[in-house]
C-alpha cells in the first residue's frame, strides 16, 4: 500500500463550536464521531473525499482535563489545524524505514473507540520522534480490520492537496518524499501546515497556528 493521506486533524477549544463552524464552512453538517478514553478528547468527521477525512477533535468534558490532549486542546482561541495522518497498512516496515533515517517512534499503539452507534473501531497507530517539526511530522495508522471511517460519514469537500512550510524544509522534504507522503514542502521562516478544499462552496483553505502546530500529540 503506498503511503496516502488519511485524515487532517482540525483542532477546536469546544466541539460544538467547531461543528458550527464547519456548517458554516461546508454547509454540512459533521458526523459524530466518539470519545478517546485516556486522551480527554471526542471528535466529529466529515468526508474530504478519495478516503480522506476531516478530524474535528475537541476537549471532552466528561473526560479528566489535566495533563492530556484535551486540556491542551482547551487553549486554542480558534479551530486550527495540529497534524495529519497517513495510511499506510505495514506500521513495522514504516518504523524500520524512520529508524534507518535516523528517527525514533512510539508503536505501533492499538487505540479504539465506540460510534455513536455503538461499533467499536479499533486501529493502530505509529508516532515519529526525535525531530523538531512538531505538527507538521504526520502520524501513521493502519485501521486493520476495521471499517474506515470516511465511508459512513457526509461528504463535505475535496482535499486538493497538504502544504507544509519551516526553516527545515530540506530535512523535513527529504524525509516525507523517502517515505513517498504526498504533500508538498516550503522552506519559510515559521511553521504552517496548510490543506486547500474544494466543493460546492468553492475553494476554501484549513491553516495551522502556532499554538496547534506546538501541541504534544503523541
């Protein structure tokens, strides 16, 4: 399986402002999603199209907010893009492939969550360390035997493509193009992570700050 983005986290301070603000974006209305037990977050999803989709991922409240990735989730003033995901179905090969290049990871990690209809999806999940991209190095999943989440959630836009720009634009470019990632890179002096949609409302593009590019994820 080549390697194919997989879904674009969109951060918000309060799920329900988030899903307001993608209706108002789209003109769709989001899917709920469900709780991460442990993380202090819920989600909510929209389709992006070609398998790919739109993570709304919010504070949980009925979830512990200390220390975890709901409270710092709580700091943003605005959604902003945090980091994306990319499938690929050999999480081990993938780690050997970082290793030889020099990186660290974490996995791979089996994390699950229940619907709103009650199924439990289940997937793993491979984090990279050692680098100073933050946000802007993706994570890997492999969803194994579970249904993807993109085939039973509103379709509310096409992803036209991910841009990423930093200072480290050679080292980050290099590794992303060896691990055949399609996004493009931008050397510029601040971190951004950038995805341009596209639909019936026209062309629209999802930005990172620099709050959400700095969050601790893993």
């Amino acid at each position: 399986m080549t390697p194919r983005i997989d879904h674009l986290m969109w951060g918000v301070p309060d799920l329900d402002v988030g899903v307001e603000e993608a209706e108002r974006l789209f003109g769709v209305t989001p899917a709920a999603g469900g709780s991460h037990p442990g993380l202090g977050t819920r989600n909510a999803l929209l389709g992006l199209g070609g398998g790919v989709y739109l993570e709304i991922l919010a504070p949980d409240p009925d979830q512990p907010l200390q220390g975890n990735m709901g409270a710092r989730l709580q700091q943003l003033q605005a959604p902003a893009l945090v980091t994306f995901a990319v499938a690929t179905d050999n999480l081990p090969a993938m780690a050997e492939a970082l290793h030889q290049r020099g990186y660290r990871t974490r996995g791979p990690l089996r994390t699950e969550r229940v619907t709103a209809a009650g199924a439990r999806l289940a997937w793993e999940l491979l984090f990279v360390g050692g680098h100073p991209f933050g946000g802007l190095c993706p994570f890997f999943i492999d969803w194994r035997d579970s249904p993807h989440p993109s085939a039973s959630i509103p379709l509310a836009a096409q992803l036209d493509g991910v841009a990423l720009g930093c200072p480290q634009a050679d080292a980050l470019g290099q590794m992303l193009a060896e691990l055949r990632v399609p996004v493009t890179v931008a050397r510029d002096d601040r971190p951004w992570l950038r995805a341009s949609l596209s639909g019936a409302f026209g062309g629209l593009t999802l930005d990172s700050v620099a709050a959400s590019l700095s969050m601790r994820f893993a």
